[in-house]
C-alpha cells in the first residue's frame, strides 16, 4: 500500500502520527524534512508491522498531530530510505494512494513554481475538457455522470491550486522584499524621526520590512526615555494605516518590546457599562487593548474583567477581578467607579442577592439564632424539623450555630451549604 504523511519532528527525529494516539514511527537517516509531505510504500506484512492495519481501514478519518504525548510511547522499528520518498504533486490525484485529507494544509513551500505550473500544463487541459463535457450534455442520466466524474477530478486539483497560490504569493513577497531593501537600509541610516519614519515604512508592502522598521522606531522611543502613559498615542498613529496593523497583529517581538513600558488607564467616562457578561480573562498587549475601550489600570499579562462584543464595537476591558461585580451587587446593582457607571443584569442580580442571602443567614445563624429562625416561618415546617432542634441549641454552641446556618441556606435557598460558604470566602478573599 501507498499513503501521503505529513513530516512532524519531535526531540529532533522526523516523525508521523497517522491516527490519533497513535504511536510515532520514526526515520533512519537521512531524515524527511519538516513539514514536508512523503508518500511510503509498505507491503501488507510491514503495514501490520507497523500497527497501520487500522490506518488502512480508516483512512477516511485519518489525520496527522504533531509533537502527540503519545509520539514515544512504543517506538516502532524505523523507516528506511527504501520505504519513503517525497510527494510529487501527482501523487496527490493517484487513486492508489491514501491521501488524508489533512495534508492539503500549507504544503506549498515543498513545490517550486515550476512544479506547480508543470502540473497545471500537465492536468488543466484534461479538467477543461471535462467541463466542457459536462456543460454540453443535456441528458439528465449523462449529465449528473459527467457532473460527478468532473467533481472528482476538480476537488483535489482546487486544493493544490490553493496551495499553489501560497506558493505565488511567498515568491512575490521575497522578489518584493529584495526590491524594498535599499529603502529600507537608507531609512534606517538617517536619524530617527518618528513622523519621517512612519510615513517611509507606510510607502513600503513587505511585512518582514515593517516589522523590522517598527521595532526599531519603537527602540528609539524608549531610548528617549518618554512616559509610560505617552507612547500610546505613537501606537495610535501606526494603528491608523491598516496594512501596518495587521502586520504587526501577530508579532509577538514587537508587543514584547514594549509591554513593560507602557500604562494602560481609563480612556471613556461617563458610561453605563452592563458588566453581567464580563469574563475573567488575561489580557495580553494587542490591537484589541489598545483600541479598546479601558476603565481603571490594565496591566498586559494579567486578569481584567472583559467584555467581548460583536462587529465593529471595541471590547470593553476593566482592571478588576470578579469581586468587583459582587461590590456592584453590594452596592445594589449599580456602582459609580472610574468616572462611569456600572450595572449587573438580572441574571447576575440573582447569583448575588442568593450569596448575599447565604451571608446574611449565616450571620444571624451566630448572633441571632432566634431572628433567623423566624425566615423559616412561612415555610411551615414541622416542629420536629431538625431546623428548630439546631436554632435551640445555636446559641450555646459555635458548632450548633454552624449546623444551624447549614440547614438554612438548604432549606431556605435550596443552595448546598458547602458551596455556599466557598464562594462566600471566594468573594470576600478577591474584595479584600
């Protein structure tokens, strides 16, 4: 049998995973290269050997994971040179050959132009044929045939046409970084001048170009040993030219750079800010927190109160942790803070008024047993309720109390008692 693999490499082995949990099969040098695609050629007696018998069966569902817990845990017998090759393009239209459908993720860098345009001249006319088969039948028995066979043939050709384009698009960028690169030297050669520079990397199309400008810019800044609260605005102003952003969008190194210099401080007042959905999230420094509407101190890499919202709207971000909703709750639902306002929907209204209850019964369980039994009155309970034996006794023993409080937060406000008190502690440890 033939299949097509995907090249992982784990502690500096090449390696495959054919199905999940499975265990990694591994290389006698020379070693594939990572992330390439290989096609292996085993018999049926070395396809047991290998523990593919279920890979052959379920290829349909096969897909390939890297760097698995499980890549080391049996290590089969290694693959020889004899055993593998590397894919040809051809190999991905053979009929003969098990091609998971996985593989077709980002293998452009294994094929040259060249490669993809042979097989373009080798397979298109062939596709254009069949198309205009299909579009000239007009027997519906024909047609739906034609129709399938053209569905086949096309499916797996649109994905290396995808691939294809990536590979297009890696060789326009590297012949445009070569021609941007004397701007580039000449730019970085005169004195720094934040506007001149912005304007110049904004002229340029290459994203290694401006990721490499843009550091540099924000090397001169800190070297110029401005304020924390003053290089936001210089971020603004690179965040106004879109194909800069989204350059920087996924350069770590650059937010890196930067993020123990900076302070990020409420930049919206009066608003009513509903925080019933906010989540706990640790924040890192980005286009979203920059640009973000921010209510009190925001330290990147640590918990805010986060409230994700839908299209064009900015994310709301408040440095606070979940205490600062049960202080809103406290404060009857409505907080004023930071120089806004802030809410909590009906839904978070009632988790807090049912701890806010809980502590309340438990308090009076301690110092005032006999008002808190009254609360259970128009329950109706029988005087045989173990409630009454432990309200008679709460006020002679701190144990008795504790049992005391137990039965009324379960009976009163059918919550587990345990929970009750951990998420009582929970909240007044983060109010604290």
């Amino acid at each position: 049998m033939k299949f097509i693999a995907n090249i992982n490499h784990f502690a500096g082995q090449a390696v495959i995973n054919p199905y999940y949990k499975h265990p990694g099969i591994f290389f006698i040098d020379p070693q594939p290269k990572k992330n390439y695609l290989i096609t292996i050629s085993l018999t049926p007696t070395e396809v047991k050997q290998y523990g593919l018998s279920n890979f052959v069966e379920q290829h349909s569902q096969a897909y390939f994971a890297s760097n698995d817990n499980h890549s080391l845990a049996k290590k089969l017998p290694l693959l020889t040179s004899d055993h593998w090759q590397y894919t040809q393009l051809s190999d991905l239209l053979d009929d003969t050959i098990i091609v998971p459908s996985r593989i077709y993720w980002q293998f452009g860098q294994q094929f040259s132009l060249a490669d993809f345009t042979a097989f373009a001249q080798e397979h298109f006319p062939n596709l254009r044929q069949k198309m205009v088969t299909a579009n000239t039948l007009s027997q519906p028995n024909e047609k739906s045939e034609a129709l399938q066979t053209l569905l086949n043939v096309i499916k797996p050709i649109s994905k290396i046409i995808n691939n294809a384009s990536t590979r297009i698009q890696e060789e326009y960028n590297t012949l445009l970084a070569d021609l941007e690169k004397p701007q580039v030297t000449a730019l970085l050669a005169t004195p720094f001048d934040f506007d001149h520079w912005l304007t110049a990397v904004a002229n340029l199309q290459t994203t290694s170009h401006h990721r490499t400008i843009l550091h540099q810019m924000m090397h001169h800044l800190l070297a110029q040993n401005i304020k924390p609260s003053q290089l936001e605005p210089y971020l603004h102003r690179i965040h106004q030219h879109t194909h800069l952003a989204n350059s920087l969008t996924y350069d770590y190194k650059f937010w890196r750079i930067i993020d123990h210099h900076i302070h990020l401080d409420t930049n919206i007042q009066d608003q009513t800010i509903d925080i019933s959905t906010a989540q706990l999230v640790r924040t890192s420094l980005n286009w979203s927190l920059i640009t973000g509407h921010r209510v009190g101190r925001l330290v990147p890499r640590r918990r805010a109160l986060t409230i994700f919202t839908r299209g064009q709207k900015p994310n709301i971000y408040i440095g606070a942790s979940h205490a600062f909703k049960f202080k809103v709750w406290q404060a009857g639902g409505r907080l004023q803070q930071w120089g806004n306002t802030f809410i909590l929907g009906q839904e978070d209204n009632n988790f807090y008024q049912l701890l806010l209850q809980a502590e309340q019964l438990q308090t009076l369980a301690y110092i005032a047993p006999q008002q808190a039994l009254d609360q259970i009155t128009p329950l109706n309970l029988p005087p045989n309720h173990p409630i009454h034996t432990a309200a008679a006794q709460a006020a002679q023993s701190y144990n008795h109390a504790t049992i005391f409080a137990d039965l009324l937060i379960e009976t009163i406000l059918g919550l587990d008692a345990d929970i009750a008190h951990q998420l009582i502690r929970q909240q007044e440890k983060k109010f604290k």
